[in-house]
C-alpha cells in the first residue's frame, strides 16, 4: 500500500468513527432514567410527562421546563402503534391524555444506528477493496510482483575512478567501456564491438564492486545493481522472470550497466550432479545466457559481475560473446596501499608526522576493505583517547587490531603462565632473526591478544609474489621456536603452540602435495590450492593417488617438519643468553619493538635494553614506526645513490657514442 492509498484509507476510517462517536455521545449527553410501568404512568397521571414517545415495547418520556428537556424517563409497556389504541390504554388507566403530545414509531423501521450500519459497512468494503486493487495494479503487492526484478537503480553516481587507487591497470581496461558508453560511434566506425560483459575476479576486499560504480559514474548511465542471491527462489520459474524483467527495465534506459555482485550464487557450473535439469538455479543461469547473447541483442547494455570464485562459473557464461573480459582485482602492492590510505584519509584529521608510506609497507597482504578498516579503527581510538588528530600510536595500534583483535590487558595471568608465553615468544623471536630467509620482527609481546596469548609479529619488507624453498623452510623453523624454547627451558610442552603446529602441518603439506619441493616424489602436484566444489567433486574419488604414495607424502611431511624442529632446538642451544635475556624484558616490560630485539640479537643485557626502553619512551609512545622510518630513509638514500651512479653511466654511455 503505497502513501496516497494508506492517507485515503486513514482519512476514511476516520470519518466511520465520526460518525459513531457522535451516536454514542447522543445518547451519553441525553442519559434516560428507567421507570418501572406503574411509577411511569403515575408520572403521566401527576402531570410531570409532557411529551412521549412510543416505540413498539419502549415508552419514552420528556419532561420539559420552559422547552427545554430536564429528564428523560423510559420503561418498557404494551406495544400502541396509533392514537386511537393509546388512549383507550391511558382511558382504561384513569389518565387524561388530553395534555401529553404523543408521537409513534413507524413499526416497519428500525433504529438510526441500524439505518446507517448496512451503509457504512457496504462503504468500508468498497474503500478497503478499491486499495487493494490500485495496490496490485501499481506493483507494489508481494503477491503480484514476485517475478519483478530486485534491482536497484542508481543514477549520477558520484563515485568517479579517482576514488579508486592502487590500481592503475584495471582502470585502464575498465576506461575502454566507460568510452564506449559515452561515444560508442568510435567504436563501430572501425567495426569494434565492445565486451558484451565485465567479469571482476579477485579476493574479498578488494574494491570490484567500488570499481563497477566507478564505470557507470563516469560514463554517467543508470547503474542497476543486483546481487545473484536474489534471483533464486523456491518458486520455480521465479528466478528467469526475474532476469527477463531485469533486462526488460535496462533496454528502456540504455545505455546503462547491469551489475551482478556475487555472481557465482547463480553462475555455477551446470550438470555437476547437484540437481536435476529441471533446478530453478540453472533455469536462472540459462535465462542469463540468453540475455547476454541470444536471438535478442542489447547492444547499449553492458553487463559487469564480481566473483572471488570464477572456477566454479559455468564455461558457457565465459565464453567470448557473454562475459568477454576478465579483469583480475589484485591485493595492492605497496605502492597501491599508499594510496588506497590517502583516499580513505581525504575526510579524517591526520596529524603532521604520519607516514603513509611507512604505514603501506608494514601492511602486506591488506586488502583495500582492510586498509579501510584500519584507518576507521584507528580513528576510534584517537577518539576513544580524546585526541583531535589519528597519530601514529592509533594507525600502529589499529593495524594489531585488524590482525588480532584487541588487547585483553585486564586478564589475570599466573607468573608460571606468563614466564612460560615469554619463552615461547622469544624462541620465536630469535629464530627469526637467525634464519636469514625470515621477515624482520616488529613487535613481540606477551599481552593476549584474540585468541593468543601472545605475538611475535613480522612484517616482509616487500611484496614478492613467489616464495622460495629456503624460506618457506625457515618460516616453518621460526614457527616451531616457540614449542622448541619450551622444551628447552621449561622442560615441557604446553598447547599454546597448537597454532603454530596447524600453521606448519599445513605449509608442509601443501610444499609436498602442491609445489613440487619434495625430493621423494618429484615434481608432481597431488593436490590443487584450489578451495573444494562439492558438485565438481562429486562422484569422483577423493584423493588421485595410491595409498603407498599416501605413505610417502605423510613420510615427507613429518620428515620436513621433524629438520625444522632440531634446526630449531640447536639454534636456541646455541644462543641460550639471547634467549634469556629477552624473555626477562618481555616479563618486565611486556612489549619490545625492532630497536631492542635487534640490541638483544647483539648480545645487549636485559638491564641495558630495560634502561634504554624507559629512556625511549615518550618517543615510543608517540612514534611506533620510528625505527622503520630511520630504515626507509636509508633504503631510499641508497636508491638515489644507484640512480645517480645509472645515469652518471648513460650519459658516459652517450657521450661515447656520439
């Protein structure tokens, strides 16, 4: 019911109860007293009753001052429906009627109220009946559109490719279509065809959708955005009625773009044993194909969709003619991420010392949702703080957050227990700082955090996209340090290591099953790093390899983490003091950062490194990123220096030649 009908229905309601309230309030402003028939016609016979009124059984009597009615009386006597039977009742009484006016009630009429009830019923039907109907015939009836289109339609979108950074790339081939919508006569002069669809494939995360309304921004078209989900439903046919309407809508607005967010809820592979011919999911998935290239051209209609899963998609909805590009959505590079920050900072205080680039370096692996994210938490906590500008402190603070949650500083920790988390969290540290292959260490501390009761946190240096052998063995070594330095010290082993033996087990596993680096069985995959399709699986066998292979991939697995785990153990052997030492400041001090585990790497006391940590800490405080930007300098002063020495040799180069 929409808002004229829902004003009309309210306003005649409102006139019905008018009408009643003002029958009730006749009758409570006229109140009758009830007589019994003897007192009654006593009243008559003294005279006190000038006016009545008969109706079948009921008498009525008014008594009146001056014309004005002051007390009404009723009672029930034998039913007179003229004058003639009135007076001989009064005459057979000893009443002289001769003074009383006397009025009747037609016999064949009912009351007022009965009069105008049948009315005001018949009225009330109509008016409900008539809302109904301008209801359904407007579309607004759950009942009548269910094949309708759940589309939203969006017009002069303020999200432009500028608000969209660390993707350079994909602009570029998304700035293609965007030409095309505003002057497609480019095009087919030289007999080019614009992709029928935009198919963006990525990680969660990553800004598909963001790019999608970039497009339709900048072209200046309606944007019609749906999700896959809402074409399915438990009503068959449902769903093709929902995309024919859809595309029904869009050719009336072309040109404009259709995009399906999540497309792989209703573009899955067809006749993977899930479901007959008959499913209404592949129904749905057919209608789509149609649409997008069958009988029927929709030349002004472009079609984007996003899926983070585009090998479970149908082959058929991939072909060229339907979705002819595939734009892959990256993670962004650290160059990416700079930016990414400085487009989510445009409305938020920052203060002058912050560094964005320092902020993008130690965030490998961030998407730009979590790059968001970050910078609204650490917005929180300036705010939580009562600061007027996010510092650095909250961006260091927030980027912990995202990773792991909170800081439980509340929590009661037993001695034993905090003695035991600091030894496993310097075994960690200090592995990593040997084994040469490992990321630098940022920060270790023994505050719990999630899940954990502590963290040993490092960040890579830079975004390799391929990781060598020799360190994904390391990285296995630095996650066993902290059940190794239990073993060692402690003399026993506790299940604070069950993450890092899951985070081992399967790094092992897939370095034998997935990457080839198993001398034993050669360079063959076992097994894919794709996530399980249950309806691609289905019917075939789990695993496609013999049980003797199974043996062996079991064999190299334990053998690769076994090496680890004595590499480790001899390690920490061998540097027991550094060990030591920095499980004493993490029990004092709960925290270190880069500046006192690299002096504790170089053989520094715990009392030194606990004396120079209440020196720093007002700069600490103020500053979390200050070692990395003292390492950024020197990293981009000896950048300059190569491309002075580069250039010095071209023109050396050039000068030769000429």
């Amino acid at each position: 019911m929409n808002k004229r009908s829902k004003t009309i229905f309210w306003i005649v309601l409102g006139v019905i109860a008018v009408i009643i309230i003002g029958i009730l309030f006749t009758d409570i402003m006229n109140p009758a007293e009830t007589l019994t028939w003897s007192k009654f016609m006593e009243n008559l016979a003294n005279g006190q009753i000038s006016e009545v009124y008969v109706d079948a059984y009921k008498w009525t009597g008014y008594v009146k001052n001056n014309g004005t009615v002051t007390n009404v009386y009723t009672t029930f006597a034998p039913s007179v429906y003229s004058m003639s039977d009135m007076l001989d009742l009064l005459t057979s009484l000893g009443i002289n009627a001769g003074k009383i006016d006397f009025s009747f009630a037609d016999p064949n009429a009912g009351s007022i109220w009965s009069s105008i009830f049948p009315f005001i019923s018949i009225l009330l039907v109509a008016v409900i009946f008539y809302l109904i109907m301008r209801s359904s015939m407007s579309g607004n009836s759950k009942a009548m559109n269910i094949g309708k289109s759940r589309a939203h339609v969006q017009s002069n979108l303020k999200v432009r490719f500028a608000d969209v950074a660390g993707a350079e790339e994909e602009k570029e081939e998304l700035q293609e279509v965007v030409e095309f919508l505003k002057n497609p006569k480019k095009f087919s002069d030289l007999g080019a065809r614009i992709p029928r669809g935009v198919l963006l494939v990525g990680p969660p995360g990553t800004g598909k959708t963001l790019f999608a309304k970039a497009v339709a921004g900048e072209a200046g078209v309606p944007f019609f955005s749906v999700s896959g989900s809402d074409f399915v439903e438990m009503y068959v046919g449902v769903g093709a009625s929902r995309v024919r309407d859809l595309f029904d809508v869009a050719k009336k607005n072309q040109p404009c773009i259709i995009f399906i967010d999540e497309i792989d809820a209703v573009g899955r592979r067809r006749g993977a044993g899930l479901g007959g011919g008959h499913d209404e999911r592949e129904q749905t998935l057919n209608q789509i194909l149609v649409q997008m290239d069958g009988f029927e051209t929709n030349e002004g209609i472009i079609v984007m969709a996003a899926t983070n899963r585009v090998d479970i998609l149908d082959p058929a909805l991939l072909r060229p003619g339907r979705f002819d590009r595939q734009i892959q959505v990256n993670l962004p590079d650290v160059k990416g991420r700079e930016q990414i920050l400085k487009v989510h900072a445009r409305n938020k205080p920052m203060a002058p010392d912050v560094n964005f680039r320092t902020v993008a370096r130690i965030t490998a692996g961030f998407s730009g949702a979590d790059l968001a994210n970050l910078l609204n938490e650490a917005a929180i906590l300036a705010a939580r703080a009562g600061k007027k500008l996010i510092g650095n402190l909250e961006l260091y603070d927030g980027i912990n957050k995202v990773l792991m949650g909170p800081q439980k500083k509340s929590r009661v920790v037993t001695e034993s227990d905090k003695r035991c988390t600091a030894y496993h969290e310097a075994g960690h540290a200090v592995l990593a700082c040997l084994c040469k292959n490992c990321d630098p260490v940022h920060e270790v501390s023994i505050i719990p955090r999630g899940r954990a009761a502590g963290y040993t946190m490092t960040r890579p240096e830079t975004d390799d996209n391929d990781v060598s052998y020799n360190k994904l063995v390391d990285n296995i070594c630095m996650s066993l340090g902290g059940r190794a330095a239990e073993e060692l010290v402690i003399q026993d082993v506790t299940t604070g290591a069950s993450a890092d033996l899951q985070h081992v087990s399967s790094l092992a596993r897939r370095m034998v099953t997935q990457w080839g680096m198993s001398d034993k069985l050669g360079l063959v995959a076992y097994d894919s790093d794709q996530p399980v399709f249950v309806g691609m699986e289905y019917g075939h066998n789990a695993s496609n390899y013999s049980d003797k292979t199974a043996a062996t991939i079991d064999e190299e697995i334990r053998m690769l983490i076994e090496t680890a785990h004595e590499r480790a153990t001899k390690l920490l052997k061998e540097n027991r003091a550094i060990l030591d030492n920095m499980s004493r400041v993490l029990v004092e001090k709960e925290t270190i950062y880069t500046e006192e585990v690299d002096m504790l790497m170089k053989g520094a006391t715990h009392t030194e490194v606990i004396a120079y940590m209440e020196s720093q800490d007002d700069s600490r405080r103020s500053n979390p990123f200050k070692s990395m930007v003292k390492e950024e300098t020197e990293t981009v002063a000896e950048a300059s220096k190569t491309e002075e020495v580069v250039e010095k040799a071209e023109e050396t180069v050039e000068g030769e030649e000429k």
